[in-house]
C-alpha cells in the first residue's frame, strides 16, 4: 500500500511542475500580447541635458486611441547624459498593462553667441572700427567666448555695408552663426542739422523701442535721480520725493563727489555710495543739462566713469539712462554754452557710452522737441530749461510706452 502511495505521489510530481510551466507560460504569452496591444509612440526620445523634459507621445490600445488614459512616471534626470527609461502605464478591465521607453540624455542645444552693439551697427568712414565684442555661452560647456571665431573685414575708408560672421561651435558640435552688419558712413547724426538730428538707426542694441504702454504701475517700480530734471518729476507732482535722488547744479564730474538728496533731506554721500548702500531694484537717470558747457570729450569722460562706478555699486540695480532733454531755441542762438546743437552730440555720444557698457537709453529727448530740433514752448516753464507739467506729462508718457523689457 505504501509503495503504491509512493508511485502515486511521484507520478504527481512531475504533472505539478508541468501544469505550473504551463500556467507560466500562458501568463507570459498572455502579457507578450497585451503588450503589443498596447502601442506608445514617442515623438521625443531625446531630453535636452538640463532641461526639463516630458514626454511627447501618443497611446493605442487594440487600435483604439488611448493617450488621455496613460499615465507615466518620469524620473528623467537630465543632468546625467545616457540612456535612461520611461514607464508608460494603462489600465483596463482590471489589468495594468506596461510599456518602458528609452529615453537619450544628450545635448540638443547650441550655444547662445550675443553680439554686443548688436547685429547692425554703424561706424563714421575714416574712423577706426573696433570690434564691439560678444559672449558665448552653453548650456553643458559653460563659457565658450574665447572659441567663437570671427571672418570678414570691415574698411572704414570706403562706404557701404560689411558682414562679420561670427561661429561658435560646443564639445558636441551644436553650432551656432551669427551675422554683424557693419555699415561705413559719412552720415554721422552729429553732422546733421538741428531740425534733422535723429539717433535712428543707432545704437538699437541699449535704445529702448516703443511698446505698449505699460502704465504707472511700470513708472512706479523705479528711483528717479540726478539734476534738477529729476527734481521737476516732484515739483510737477508725477511722483513722490521718496523716489527721489537728486542735487542741482551737478554735471558728470561733481556728480561724482557732490552728496545728494533723498526725500528732500541731505544725506551726505554722493550718488554711487548711497547706490552702494541702498541698491534700488530700479533706476531712471536723468544727467546733463549742467554739463553741456563742458568739452565734448570730458563729459563722455567723466559721464563713463561715474556710469561705472554706478554700475559696480549696484550691479543687480536695473540701471536706465535717459537722454537730456533739449532747450528752447533761443538758447541756440548762443555760440557758447548750452545748445540744442551740443545737447544732440552729447546724446549721440553718451548714447554711444551706454551701447559700450549695455545700460539702456531712454531717448525721450525726441518726444520733446518741436519741428525746428527745439524744446517746444509748451514743454517748458519760463527758463526754457526745466520742463512744465506737460513736459513733465510727455516725459512720463514716453517712459511708459519706451518700456524696458528686457531685450
């Protein structure tokens, strides 16, 4: 009895093991079919290194579309190059079907090459042409400036337009191109009349362009300093003295030295030491008018290196210069001193100084003269220097609607 009991159990055995295989073998055939039931197709199968990546895909299951109803787990980390998956899940009628993806880290992007002075600039004929300069930067190599390269040459003592390619390739050959237009010129805008002067066309890598207007809510967020341009933004009540840095009399050399006033109180330090200590997020500087009197070259001088120490006082500070304004024309009739003539150069100038240094300049000069290059009577109180309320009013109007937004 026990021997057949024995032969039993071991004629058992092997049928287990057998029915177990088998039960296997239809779960995985089972799965293998659900499997190809169930489609995903990635339009992405490549993450950009350090950016954010997600997925790009479509979903069927037997033929039927199903994306809405997938869900994934990402734990892509592109901050690691290589292969890497993805698990797309569906689930229908109680069953969980699965479908891994693979997903490559590399790097997709080329690198940003900024041209300083921008991509069309324009230089006197006969003068000396100096590169302006440029940066280039990638996303996975860091600082790439010393590998751009640059071809073409530019002639200044004949006219017309020259092409500077510069080229900047990564340690995974992203290439980037960019094209300079240099254009040689006798046209200079301080050559021009009074009634002609225009800065168009010049410098429109830091003059701010016309844009919508971004209301008071934009005129709000900055500190306006300097002269007694700035201190007329008070007297004609467009905004309040605490957001006001000022002293009279100053031009860009004693502005340097001279300490300033803050809401109308002395606060015994000049512009750069109270930039250093109080660092304003946002700043309109109005500088000029005082200075016309000086040579051409000292100002810019001077106006440069206070620029400069502004900027290193408070480098995260939103730094704006604004062009001094024009003056009445029976100023114009002086042979020395202050002029509508001299004040054009000094823009064209200072706006030059602040293309050098990437400040933005606010050319709100233009909004305030009238069809003879003059500050228009209206604009004006009865020096004909300080601006009235409507002066002040346009002044306002073009900060709001030349908005600095970033370019």
């Amino acid at each position: 009895m026990n021997k057949r009991v024995k032969k039993r159990r071991l004629k058992k055995g092997p049928i287990i093991v057998l029915t177990v295989i088998v039960i296997i073998c239809l779960i995985l055939i089972k799965n293998v079919f659900l499997k190809k039931d169930f489609v995903i197709t990635l339009q992405n199968p490549e993450a950009n290194y350090g950016e954010e990546y997600t997925p790009k895909f479509t979903a069927s299951y037997k033929g039927s579309p199903v994306t809405s109803k997938v869900t994934y787990d990402n734990q892509i980390d592109t901050t690691k190059m290589g292969d890497q998956k993805i698990v797309f899940t569906y689930t229908t009628n109680g069953k969980t079907i699965q479908s891994t993806k693979k997903i490559k880290v590399t790097d997709l992007k080329a690198p940003e090459l900024t041209l300083k002075r921008g991509e069309h600039i324009r230089v006197l004929k006969d003068s000396e042409f100096n590169e302006p300069g440029y940066d280039a930067i990638d996303n996975y190599d860091g600082e790439l400036t010393s590998k751009v390269s640059v071809s073409g040459k530019v002639n200044t003592s004949k006219e017309g337009d020259y092409e500077l390619i510069y080229k900047v390739k990564d340690s995974h050959k992203n290439e980037t191109k960019v094209t300079r237009v240099v254009t040689v010129t006798s046209d200079s805008p301080i050559n021009l009349s009074i009634e002609d002067f225009t800065l168009d066309g010049y410098f429109d890598d830091v003059i701010l362009k016309e844009t919508e207007d971004y209301g008071e809510e934009y005129t709000d967020e900055f500190v306006f300093a300097g002269d007694s341009i700035a201190l007329y933004y008070v007297i004609n009540d467009a905004i309040g003295g605490r957001r006001l840095w000022h002293q009279i009399s100053i031009n860009p050399e004693t502005a340097q030295t001279n300490p300033i006033y803050i809401n109308h109180i002395d606060t015994e330090k000049t512009f750069v030491e109270n930039l250093k200590e109080k660092k304003p997020e946002k700043m309109i500087f109005t500088l000029g008018t005082n200075g016309a009197i000086m040579s051409t070259d000292y100002f810019i001088e001077c106006y440069r290196e206070l620029l400069i120490q502004m900027q290193e006082a408070s480098p995260d500070t939103l730094l704006i210069v604004q062009s001094i304004p024009p003056v009445d024309s029976s100023y114009d009739e002086n042979e020395k001193g202050i002029s509508n003539k001299k004040i054009n150069e000094l823009n064209y100038y200072l706006a030059e100084v602040c293309s050098e240094l990437s400040i933005p300049f606010l050319n709100s000069a233009e909004a305030l003269k009238g069809s003879d290059g003059a500050l228009k009577k209206e604009y004006s109180i009865d020096d004909g220097i300080h601006p009235s309320e409507a002066g002040t009013e346009v002044m306002m109007n073009y900060m709001r609607t030349h908005a600095y937004t970033g370019q």
